[in-house]
C-alpha cells in the first residue's frame, strides 16, 4: 500500500527547508582549480593583494571592427575603462604595461597611449617578445619603459587595408596619420624624429616590408626605450615612483636614479603643458 507523504515547504517547517541552501563550499573548490587550468595553464593561482596594476597588451590590438575568433587580441574598449578605473581608485598607486604584441589598428593604439601618457600615477611599461607597430606609442607613454634584452620592436610606415581611393586627399591623410604617430613617439621618448623616420624607412631589413627591427639593447641606443631589463628593473622603478623613501635601496644596476627622476619630471612637464 503506498502512503503519500506530504511535501515540507518553507511554511511548514523553514529550519528543515530553508528556501536559499547553503552553497556547497567543496564543490566550488573543486571547480575552482578546474577554472583556474582552463584559463590560465595552472592549477592553483597566487593570491596577492597590490597597489600596483597590471595591464597586458597582447597579440593585435584591436580597433573597431571585431578579429576572427582564432586570433588573439587585445580590446580597445577593455583596456580603456581599466585605465580610468586606475586613475581614479585610491587603492591604487601605480600602472605596470607589459607588451608582447605585433600592433593592430592606428587609432585605438594611440588612443590608449595617450590615456597612459595623462596619467597622474607612476607608469612603467615593459617589452617582452614584442612590441611592433602601433605597440611602441603605447611603450613610450608610460613614464619609464624597459625592453627585455631578447624583445624586438618593429619600426614601419603604417598601411591602410581595404578599399583606397587612388587620390590625392587619400596620401595626405596617410601622411597626416603617420606624422600623429611619429609626433606622440619623439615626444615620449628620446628618439628624434629625423632618427625615427630613417629608421621607418629604411629598405632591405624587411622581407615584405619596409623599416627597421630593432633588438633589445638596439632600441635603448637609439632612443626609443629608456632601459634594459625585466621584471625586476620595472618593479624597482615603479616602487620609487610611489614610495620615493625608499629610492636609496634600489640595487645597482638597476637603473640609473637620476636619469629616472629628470625623465619623470620632463614627462610631466610635458603633461601640463598639453
């Protein structure tokens, strides 16, 4: 014989069937690490609670019309309210830009160059890999900038895809667009333009293009980058910038102090003036 058995409700008993259960702590932390490998490579993640922000520009920066699905990128309309969100939190005392990209889209490269060139806070950028095309105006705003000593960087007039109208207000607007580009660069940095553009135009380093590939200790000799180094050097710089107490502990080698002072100030000056 089957008996019914009433269904326990909220009403009836609330301490038996509590309407929101507890969320099952063991299972999120297994599904934890298995987010953690899916996205990231590994299966436990270092938790560290900084005042220093990190912002990666990888693979081709993306302007306003969206990469295939297979190409990695970076998103123009991401990373700028990250900047904004930086400059305004209080929690927040510095900016860390580490490259590895081969350029993208003209316009949405400068354009987060120029809110990394306006901010108020300590900006370091650092060049791993690469740091091609439109990715050396975003190298050269941050107040102090270091390529590692195996980086390249790639030096070349910009180019225009798609449908091009074969007139002449087509080459003056190119023009004008690369000189944007080539302003914000000598501006930012201790390359003069004459060097700039000699380097941009020159012919035989390029397969399929014009331009120069500068390596590493290259791009800090012609101007273009103020420093060698890694992790280390950028980190020590940017923790001088917010605690300027503790400048004096710095490691030799790791930059040299002066230089850095009188090229943050300039930066700054130049800031103000715009």
């Amino acid at each position: 014989m089957l008996i019914d058995i009433p269904a326990f409700s909220n009403e009836i008993n609330p301490d038996v069937m509590p309407e929101n259960e507890p969320a099952d702590d063991s299972q999120n932390s297994q599904e934890e690490p298995a987010d953690n490998l899916e996205q990231y490579g590994e299966l436990m993640l270092p938790k560290v609670t900084s005042d220093i922000h990190v912002i990666t520009v990888i693979g081709q920066i993306e302007g306003h019309l969206v990469m295939p699905s297979q190409n990695k990128a970076t998103k123009y309309e991401h990373v700028i309210p990250q900047l904004v969100a930086v400059e305004q939190s209080p929690d927040i005392k510095g900016l860390m830009v580490i490259l590895n990209t081969v350029g993208g889209d003209v316009e949405a490269g400068l354009a987060i160059a120029e809110i990394i060139a306006s901010m108020t806070k300590p900006t370091v950028s650092l060049v791993l890999g690469g740091g091609h095309s439109i990715g050396v105006p975003i190298a050269v705003a941050a107040d102090r900038s270091f390529i590692s000593s195996t980086a390249t960087m790639t030096i070349h007039p910009i180019r225009l895809t798609g449908m091009v109208v074969g007139v002449q207000q087509s080459f003056d607007y190119l023009e004008k667009m690369q000189d944007r580009v080539v302003n914000f660069i000598t501006e930012h940095s201790n390359i003069s333009a004459r060097e700039f553009k000699r380097l941009m135009m020159t012919t035989g380093e390029l397969a399929r293009d014009v331009g120069t590939v500068v390596v590493g200790k290259g791009a800090v000799e012609c101007g273009l980058i103020d420093e060698v180094g890694g992790l280390d050097s950028a980190m020590a710089y940017l923790r001088s910038q917010i605690n300027p107490q503790d400048k004096d502990t710095m490691e030799p080698g790791k930059g040299d102090m002066a230089r850095d002072l009188e090229h943050h100030s300039r930066k700054r000056n130049f800031q103000r003036r715009r």
